[in-house]
C-alpha cells in the first residue's frame, strides 16, 4: 500500500509539476515576447488551469488596455498634428499680418506727404481761383461796355435799315414820277 501510496502521489505530482513548468514555460514566452495574442494551454481542470485560465483572461484584458492606449495614442498625435498645423498657420497669418501693418503704416505715411501737397496745393488754388475772380470781374465790366456798344451798333443799324427802307420807298415814288414824266 504504501509502494502504490508513493507511486500514486509521484505520478500526481509529477502529473502537477509538469503542468506548473508548462504553464511558467508559456507565461515566461509571453512575458518575454510581449506577443499578447498567445495564450497559455489549459492542460488540466485544477487550481493550475484556473491560474492559466485566469491569466489568459488578464492577456485579453491587458490586450483590450493596450488597444485603447493604441488608439489615445493615435488621437494624441492626430491632435498635436493638428495643433501644430494649427500653430503654424496661426504664425503665417501673424507674419501676414504684421507685413499688412507695415504695408499700411506706409500707406498712412505717404497719405500724410499727400496730404501736405494737397494743403499746399490748395492754397496756390485759391489764389489762382481768386485771381481768376478778379480777371472775370474785370471781363464782366468789359462785357457789360462791349454788350452796350453792340446794343448802340444795333440801334444804329436799324435805324440806318429804316432810313434804307424809306429811301427804298422815296426810290419807288422817283421811279414812278420817272415812268410818268417819260
């Protein structure tokens, strides 16, 4: 009895040991492959296939973590991706800006100048314009002796177109005394 004692219990442990060097040879593969789409064999339904059965499911849920840091991560670089594109146009649209700034502080200054000869045109203006008032006053008054001249020259001509007109006339009666005297 105590012979099959022995023997029973060295094929059970032999039976468990093998089953705990298995399992640490697969977790040790994947603890040192990180290949977390292995899974450790489930040989025997014992506390040893509970452990591997719960380390397989750790696997999946470490797998399931991994994934979601994988994509936080993908979200994360698309984010500053887009951050510094971002960024960067922000930096092209200042640099535009502050040469628009410059454009326009140039444009004020020239508008300045302008502004200046205008004032200063301006002022020959009014001096030609008030000159240009003197000269049509004075051509005014010489209109006003000229319109009067021509109304005199008017008179005079009609009166000398009615002194034609009744010399016309006196003409005709000399005319037809002629006519009756021959």
């Amino acid at each position: 009895v105590l012979i099959g004692s022995v023997l029973v219990a060295s094929f059970v442990g032999n039976r468990i040991t093998k089953a705990i060097i298995e399992t640490a040879q697969q977790v040790t593969i994947i603890a040192k492959t990180l290949d977390l789409t292995s899974k450790v064999r489930v040989s025997v339904k014992n506390e040893i296939g509970d452990l591997a059965h719960w380390f397989n499911n750790f696997i999946d849920r470490l797998k399931t973590i991994m994934g979601t840091v994988s994509d936080l991560t993908n979200q994360t670089n698309t984010s500053a991706t887009e951050i510094s594109a971002a960024v960067t146009e922000q930096s092209v649209i200042a640099t535009q800006q502050s040469t628009s700034l410059s454009e326009i502080a140039a444009t004020l200054e020239e508008l300045s100048i302008t502004s200046s000869q205008i004032s200063e045109n301006s002022h020959s203006v009014v001096e030609i314009s008030a000159d240009a008032l003197r000269q049509s006053e004075s051509g005014m008054v010489s209109m006003d002796e000229i319109k009067e001249k021509m109304d005199q020259i008017n008179a005079d001509n009609q009166e000398s177109a009615r002194e034609i007109l009744e010399l016309g006339k006196t003409s005709k009666e000399i005319g037809r005394v002629m006519d009756i005297i021959n």
